[in-house]
C-alpha cells in the first residue's frame, strides 16, 4: 500500500511540474516582451521566445490524453510551417525591437501562419 502511495505521489509531482513548466514555456513570449520597456530585443530572441510558446500550446492540447493525436497534429503542423512562417512574417521586421506594441503585432501575425486555419484558436489576442 505504501509502494502505491508512494509511485501516486511521485507521478503527481513528475505531471504538477510538467503543467508548470508548460506554463512558463506558454508565457515566454510574453515575459520577452515585458523587457523591452528596460532593454531593445533582437529578432532572434524573439522568434526563440515565439517558436518556444507555439510548441507548448500545441503540448497543452495533449494534458488530456484523449487529444494526444491532435496535439501531435498541431506540433507537426507548427514544424512543417515554422521556417516558411519565419521567412515570410519577420523578412521586413526590425533587427531590434524597441516597442512591445510591434513585437507583439509580430508575434501575433507569426503565431496566425504557423498554427495555419486548423489551430486558430490557440492565439490568445488578449496576452499579445
């Protein structure tokens, strides 16, 4: 009996740290472009911060285990347009940002292109 309560609490703990690692990797965008107001950020770190949040919206899909096959889905489709997306949003974009405003506008048109008309939804306009 103690085994089991012992291997519960150990795979509460291994899921309880994976949703809060998921969180921050989700909000690693938006903590980016707090920092502009004290420091300018370059274009790389920017779509580093983006590629990162894209990712782990597309494995928050997967927390319930019915959707591991969507969640597949959206990280193969975030892969297949990533470096087209890339290309396409950030070829006329500042070396360095300076405004949150345009980073997050960046942000946002990247995150539309790459989560393609299937994953839509998983744009939160409100945090951009």
């Amino acid at each position: 009996m103690r085994i089991l309560i012992f291997i519960a609490s150990i795979v509460a703990a291994y899921l309880g740290y994976q949703h809060y690692e998921n969180q921050n990797r989700q909000n690693a965008f938006n903590t980016l472009v707090e920092t502009i107001d004290s420091q300018p950020i370059n274009q790389f770190e920017l779509k580093q911060s983006l590629n990162i949040q894209v990712k782990a919206r597309c494995q928050a899909i997967g927390a319930d285990e019915t959707n591991l096959a969507k969640m597949e889905e959206c990280l193969n489709l975030v892969q297949t347009y990533q470096d087209e997306c890339e290309l396409q949003i950030f070829r006329l974009a500042p070396v360095e940002f300076e405004d949150g405003k345009e980073a997050r506008d960046y942000g946002k048109r990247y995150q539309k292109c790459v989560f393609s008309n299937q994953f839509t939804y998983l744009v939160e306009t409100n945090t951009l």
